[in-house]
C-alpha cells in the first residue's frame, strides 16, 4: 500500500521541539511572569491539540483560544491542572457550557459581566473570570466610560472570582511606538481601581518591551510559532514550519508564451516551467502571483503567473532537469525562506501565512507530544 505522504501534492511538517524551545526563551524573557500560550486559530494554523499538549508537556498552564468551541475541542487533551480562557468571552446564554467544560471566559463588556454575575447568582457560587480593559484599540474590553460606571454599582463584580485583569497591546512590535508607553500607562490606572489580582498585558512582542510590560502572565502567540516579535531585529525565535510542495509536471515554453489565467507572465526566451500543487485553496495566497518563490535544493526559483485555486508555477530553468521530475518537492516555507519572508512578499503578516494554511496538507509532527486525535489530516510522530 502506498504511504498517505505520497498521497499528498504537498507536506507542512510542524516542529514541536522548535514550539518548545521557543516556549523556553519566551519563558525566561519574561522574567518572574508566568508564561501562557496563544492557541487560538487552531494554533495560528499549526494543529492546536498536538501543539497544546506539547506546550504544556514543557510546564504551559495558561493557554488562550478564541472561541468557545476552540475551548470545547481543546479542553480534553489538556491535563485538568491548564486553565484554557476564551478570549471573546461568552455569548449570549452559552454561560453554562463554559462552566460545563471548564473554561475560563474573558469578560469583555458590561453586558458579559452581568450575564456571568447572573450566572454565578444563580448556581449561587463563584465563578472564575479575566476581565479585559480596552486601552486604545477600541476592540475588546471595557472603555473608560464603561469601567467608570461599572466601579459606582457595588454589584459589579460580585459572584466573580477575578483571576487577571488584561489588556492588548496594538503595536508592540515596533519598540519606539509611544502608544506602547501610553497603553501601559492607561492599563496601570485601571487596575488600580480594580481589585488587587493578577494582571496581563503582553503578547509575544510585549515580552521583549521588558519587565514594566510583564505584570504576572504573558500571552505569547506569534513567536512561538517561528514569527519575529520585534519589527527590524534580528529573529531570536526558532523557525517551525517548512511546507513543500510536489511537482505534478515540467514542460518547456517558448518566448512569447503566457504562464496561468490572465497569461500575467509571458516568457521572454524560453524557460522550463514546473507546476506545482499547492494554490489559495491551500492557503497559499493569490497576491505571491509573479512574486512568490520556491527554494529547491537551496535554489531560489520565481513563481511565475497567477496563483491559482489548486496550483502555482515555478520557473526551473536553472535547476537540473533530473531534480525536477514528477513527485520532487519545492520548499515553499523553510529555513531559508521563513514565513515572515514569505509575508514580506505577499506584503501581508506571518500570521496570516501561517492561520491560512489549508487543511489538504499531510501534515507531520516533528518531536515530542505529536498528538493528532480529531485532526483532518494525517499527521506522523517522528523522534528527532
């Protein structure tokens, strides 16, 4: 029988170890504050079960998704000692099925503050909250006005047993923003007409802000994944991701001949065209059109003509025709082009490279913790 590998017009193999040693230098950049994980996306594309489970085989107990069913899927592949809290907090009369699988909601207005108070009021016990204050992106949590009003009811909280008081930061990446000061600023003045809990307030490029951004646990996401935290550094984080395509077939163009819809790339001599299967619907975005590149045998080659919904073409003029036969692979994403490389030349973010990923890769998982239960895809442990 054939391998299910060979199946695949494309293989996205995940480093765990790389996660973890990530999650380490994460780890100890914050200091003294415990250190939690962003798994929402299903782990900004990566597998969030086998991710998860490896994070917390290296000591995570605070992991963040987004949505309720995120916290549903995830909550039985977690030992019972991770708090698993849902960033945008609970809907309308889904109260019950947060407590039901033991998640922990981020409240982030007034009106998901009463309904968990009423909650609370009526199994008549405390139940476990983050609440979230907006300090300047106007997304989630309450306003000044909001907090304002809420602190004059002296039933605002109650029934509530606070955790962490939060915030997000809307431009961490660039280190001489000042809105970075400004937001720290407007957090440390909520929270000291708060209770006296724990606080959260940076995300993985907030870590590297330094220790005024730590509070008690920070939230990487990016970073963990291989995406650089800090805009213009140098990336200290371990690539994870390599993601190689099949070739399905070669041919040889004449000057003048067009390449894909729209016949964008027309040939000025003759070149050797491979067309490989990956396309947006694998997440492989229409905007690398005549801009993306792949790397074969550390070999840059052009894409050349318009992305398409199953497929891309490479020009492999300069490759050895013998390497480039039916069933060979091109490294789209690899050390050598990471994703945020990747990113620069879709003129988009490594974060939406990575949660754009499709679901018809075979996927394989590098290292310890490989668990794929409930995954679309074939996925493989392999000890390195």
């Amino acid at each position: 029988m054939v391998e299910r590998e060979q199946h695949a017009g494309a293989v996205l193999t995940v480093d765990l170890t790389a996660i973890r040693d990530n999650y380490r230098l994460l780890r100890q950049r914050a200091g003294s504050a415990a250190c939690g994980a962003a798994v929402k996306a299903d782990a900004y594309g990566l597998g969030a079960t086998p991710v998860a489970k490896a994070l917390a085989a290296e000591g995570c107990r605070h992991f963040f998704v987004a949505h309720l069913d995120e916290g549903i899927d995830l909550r039985p592949h977690l030992p019972p000692s991770a708090d698993i809290f849902v960033l945008h907090g609970p809907l309308p009369h889904t109260e019950l099925d947060f407590i039901e699988h033991r998640l922990i909601p981020v409240l982030n207005s007034t009106a998901q503050i009463a309904g968990w108070r009423h909650t609370a009021r009526v199994l008549n016990q405390r139940l476990p909250a983050i609440v979230q204050i907006d300090t300047g992106m106007s997304r989630l949590g309450l306003s000044p006005s909001e907090l304002d009003a809420g602190l004059l009811d002296p039933e605002f909280l109650r029934g509530i047993e606070l955790r962490f008081v939060m915030s997000h930061l809307g431009g961490a990446e660039r280190q001489d923003d000042p809105m970075n000061a400004r937001q720290l600023a407007a957090f440390n003045a909520a929270r000291e007409r708060l209770p006296r809990v724990g606080a959260s307030f940076a995300n993985s490029s907030g870590i590297f802000l330094g220790s005024p951004f730590h509070f008690d646990l920070v939230r990487p996401g990016g970073a963990l994944y291989g995406i650089a935290p800090v805009a213009g550094a140098a990336n200290p984080m371990k690539p994870v991701v390599r993601l190689q395509a099949r070739i399905i077939q070669t041919r040889t163009i004449a000057a003048g001949d067009g390449v894909g819809y729209g016949f964008s790339y027309r040939a000025s001599a003759p070149r050797r065209i491979a067309t490989v299967a990956v396309g947006y619907a694998d997440g492989w975005l229409r905007s690398l059109s005549n801009r993306g590149c792949a790397l074969i045998d550390g070999v840059r080659v052009p894409m050349v003509g318009k992305v398409s919904m199953d497929t891309c073409a490479l020009d492999v003029s300069d490759i050895s025709p013998g390497r480039v036969q039916p069933g060979a692979f091109a490294d789209l994403i690899c050390a050598a082009q990471p994703v945020d490389a990747v990113a620069a030349l879709a003129e988009t973010i490594g974060y939406e490279i990575l949660t754009s990923l499709g679901r018809r890769y075979h996927r394989e998982y590098l290292g310890s913790g490989a668990a794929t239960e409930g995954h679309a895809e074939q996925a493989t442990e392999l000890n390195v």
